[in-house]
C-alpha cells in the first residue's frame, strides 16, 4: 500500500484464494486489510453454508498428475508442499521434475528442515504449458503458460509473478498441498513469494537454488526482504512501530512482539555464515545483494531449538509443527 501506484485511485482489484478447512455447519469468515501500522482498513465478511448448492467441488476427478517427491513419516501431521510447473510443456516434465529434486535438495540442505526432513510431504504437480517459458512483458513477449506468469510485477524488471490464483488452485485441487512453490522454467533472474499464498523462482540461472529458498522464506515464514533497489527504496516501516515481519525491527520493541531471539551459539553460527556470504556478494542490475541472508535468517526464525515450534504466519491463521 506505500507503492505509488496504490495511492492513486484505480479500479484495479487482485483475486485472491485463502484455504479454510470444510465446515460442517454454517460459518462466518472475515479478511482483514491491515496497513504498515497493522491498522485494518478494510474488512470483509462471508458466510460459508456447506449445503450451498452453488459451491463447486473440484479434485474429485481430472486431478492433476503428480509425482511425490518424499513423503512424510505420518502424513496425518505434516507440513504439506506442492512443486508447481509453470512454463513446462507436456515434453518438458521429465525437467521439471529434475528441477524439483535440485529446489528441494537445496531447501532441505539448510537447518532446521535437514533435521525435520521427515515431518515434510512434497508432491511435484505436472501442470502443463502450451508454452515454454514465461512472460515479459518489457520485451513484449506474451506466453500461454499454465499460470500465465510474467516478470515486470508492478514494473519492477526481476519482479516474476502470477495473478491467476484461482487457476493455481484449480491445477492443485485433489493433491495434498499447503505451502506452494511454482518453478518457472526460464533462465531469467527474479522471483516472489507472498505470505501464506505461493512463491515463484526461476530455474534455469545459476542463483536457482538461494532464490528458491529466499522466497520460499517470504511465502512460508513471512520474512520481510532486506534490501531494496534505487527506486523501491520507499517508506514501507513507520519508525514507531515494530514491522510484522519476525526479521525486521525498528527497535521500538526489539526485545517483545515476537523478534527473533537468539542464543550465544546460534548468534555465533549466524555471524560465521555471514561472513560467508560476505566472500559470496552477487551482483544484480549494478548493485550488490545478500544473496543468502533472508534464507539464513528464515532457518534460524523457525527453529534455533529442536523441540515444539510454531511459526506465525499471518494474522488471520498459523502453522504449528507437529512434532
């Protein structure tokens, strides 16, 4: 809401899906728009009655193919991921499912989900393109994709994104999903990863696999980015309020509202890895990124201890890790 573009009036609106569990009686679901103050600007209630006639049940048949990649210890209590293809044709998901395995290796390769491995389903869903590739619209290239993505999201040039939520949905109805990831195949640096919707990466670049758990730590831990480019360089944290993102910090509250803690050890690690990173710099459109410390730092947000954690994710809903 601090971009621009969202201060002038438009009559442009973005869909969106939320995932509730199927009641059994009638109920009231409410969404809630919150500025950077956490102050809700705008409310919206809707009455679910399961015996509507007039709700649609999907993934019951035609499911999408899908191929699991690993399966959980007790699938009952798990967190659930879906791989998504997008800009794969049907003689193209031999690749796709290779670029998963790569995607997945290096997600698990970082703690704490190399120890809670087992406590992770993950499905690989077969979606097909009439095209290969995606979207850039900067260049006038336009591709009939399964989610019809494209890179200039907002007119920000590695910005890679879909607005087609629903026919994300649609694809993955009738698998176990939760948390979604959606692998575009291009070799064109970008990405994006909105909380406890979906992410996208691309896969054919050499930054494939920090992107892809970079975002991976946007959709799923609701870390906030630690950078910006010349003109995103906008006013998106009051200073007198701590940012909801748990990485990010004002210093108003450091030490409550949920900032990451850490102790001596796991401090001692995180700084060694820095300096890592520090030797690893990449250089993007003429300007030097971390590259690596966003998915650090959504390691270290979800478990500095290996016992009971729960991950806040949004407002409206979290996830607790069943351990």
């Amino acid at each position: 809401m601090t971009y621009d573009e969202a201060k002038k009036p438009s009559g442009k609106a973005f869909e969106n899906v939320f995932l509730v569990p199927f009641p059994k009686d009638s109920v009231d679901i409410t969404v809630e728009l919150r500025n950077n103050r956490r102050e809700v600007t705008v409310s919206m209630s809707h009455t679910v009655n399961p015996k509507d006639i007039l709700i649609r049940h999907i993934g019951e048949r035609s499911v999408t193919p899908y191929e699991t990649l690993q399966k959980a210890a007790d699938t009952t209590r798990c967190i659930h991921i879906a791989y998504v293809a997008e800009g794969y044709t049907e003689a193209e998901m031999a690749n796709f499912i290779e670029d998963c395995r790569t995607a997945n290796e290096a997600l698990f390769a970082h703690e704490p989900f190399k120890s809670l491995r087992q406590r992770f389903n993950v499905v690989a869903v077969k979606s097909p393109s009439m095209e290969s590739g995606t979207s850039e619209p900067s260049k006038g290239i336009w591709k009939n994709t399964a989610l019809h993505s494209h890179f200039d999201t907002f007119y920000s040039d590695r910005y890679l994104t879909t607005l087609h939520l629903k026919d994300l949905h649609d694809w993955l109805a009738g698998t176990p999903y939760e948390h979604i990831i959606v692998l575009v195949n291009t070799e064109k640096y970008g990405g994006g990863g909105i909380l406890n919707s979906y992410n996208l990466s691309m896969v054919r670049n050499p930054y494939f696999k920090p992107v892809v758990v970079h975002e991976f730590g946007h959709s799923f831990a609701g870390l906030g980015d630690e950078y910006a480019y010349e003109k995103e360089q906008i006013n998106m944290y009051p200073t007198d309020v701590e940012p909801w993102e748990p990485n990010l910090t004002t210093l108003v509250d450091f030490h409550g509202n949920g900032r990451i803690l850490l102790t001596r050890r796991h401090r001692f690690q995180l700084l060694s890895q820095l300096i890592l990173i520090n030797l690893m710099h990449v250089m993007i459109s003429g300007r030097w990124v971390f590259m690596n410390l966003q998915a650090i730092l959504s390691m270290v947000f979800i478990a500095h201890i290996q016992t009971a954690v729960c991950v806040q994710i949004c407002t409206l809903n979290s996830v607790l890790l069943a351990i």
